[in-house]
C-alpha cells in the first residue's frame, strides 16, 4: 500500500470515528455517554492533526481537550448531579430537528464552497508556511497572551460555577 492511499485511508477512519463521536455526543440522553462521544471526536480531531503533519497540535489536542476539558465536564457533569429526566429528555419536534441541521450544515457548506472555488481558481491547494513550535510558544507569550491567559479563566469560571451549582442543589435537598 502506498502512502497516499495509507493517507486516505486513515482519513476515512478519522473521519468515521469523529462522525460517530459527534452523533453519540448530540443524541445520547445520558450526559457521561455524551461526554465520551465527545472525548471520541476529540481524539478523531487529533488523529486528523496527525494526518497533517502536526503531531505538536495533535499531542496538544490530546492534552488539553481531552485531557482538561473532558474532566472539566466530567467533574461538572459529576457535581451538578444532573438527570436524563431534565428539559432536554423531552421528545424533539421534526422542524426543530430539520431548523438544526440545516444550521449545522449551512456553515460548514459555506466554507466547503468557498475552499472548493479556492482550489479551483488557483489550480491547487496552497499549503501554508510552517510554523515551528519555538514561533508557536513566542507568539503564544507575546500577541497571544490575553487570547491564552482568557481560555483559563474561561476553564476557571466554568469549574468554580459547577461547584456552585453542586453546593445549591446540595443545600435545597
């Protein structure tokens, strides 16, 4: 097997894995088996990354969303002690499905059309300048640093309103 179809093919299982990953996340009722299609989709991400050539992004993929953010949202799935029984169980109406998958599909269109037109007007696919991880890191510390230093406090504030939220509903029992 050469390396383009080997490509290809690893595209097609990453692509499948993040697919499934995605559905189980939006139409499981349990809020765990949601947070593990998430996880699941998350790693197709990284395996994509890795396709690439990006194996930096892809370990940071790994290490952050998968790592940080899901026991974020595990911890504040585990706290809140929320329900399958809650609003969101309720059965969904066919427009409401069909409103929100035509506002899933809508952007994502857009932007293949647009890439696709690109491609076409150039003859080919321009592959952007590499940057190295020593760029990453100083422009992370330097022009990025609100961006970067933000996404923590973002991480705060999302943990410190599940404890919050634990503690209430603890309280009113």
């Amino acid at each position: 097997m050469d390396t383009q179809s080997a490509a290809l093919l690893l595209f097609i299982v990453y692509a499948v894995v993040i697919l499934a990953g995605g559905i189980m996340a939006v139409l499981s009722k349990s809020l765990v088996r949601a947070l593990v299609g998430l996880v699941l989709t998350l790693f197709g991400v990284a395996g994509m990354y890795l396709l690439m050539a990006a194996p930096f992004i892809a370990l940071m993929q790994i290490l952050i969303y998968v790592g940080a953010v899901a026991v974020l949202i595990f911890f504040a799935i585990m706290l809140t002690n929320a329900t399958s029984s809650g609003d969101e169980a309720k059965p969904r109406s066919f427009g409401r499905v069909f409103l929100a998958l035509v506002a899933a599909a809508l952007p994502a269109g857009l932007l293949a059309a647009v890439a696709w037109s690109q491609a076409a007007a150039t003859g080919a696919v321009q592959m952007p300048a590499e940057v190295s991880i020593d760029q990453l890191g100083k422009a992370l510390l330097n022009e990025y640093v609100l961006v970067f230093e933000l996404i923590s406090v973002v991480l705060f504030v999302a943990m410190a309103g599940a404890v919050l939220l634990g503690f209430e509903r603890r309280k009113s029992k």
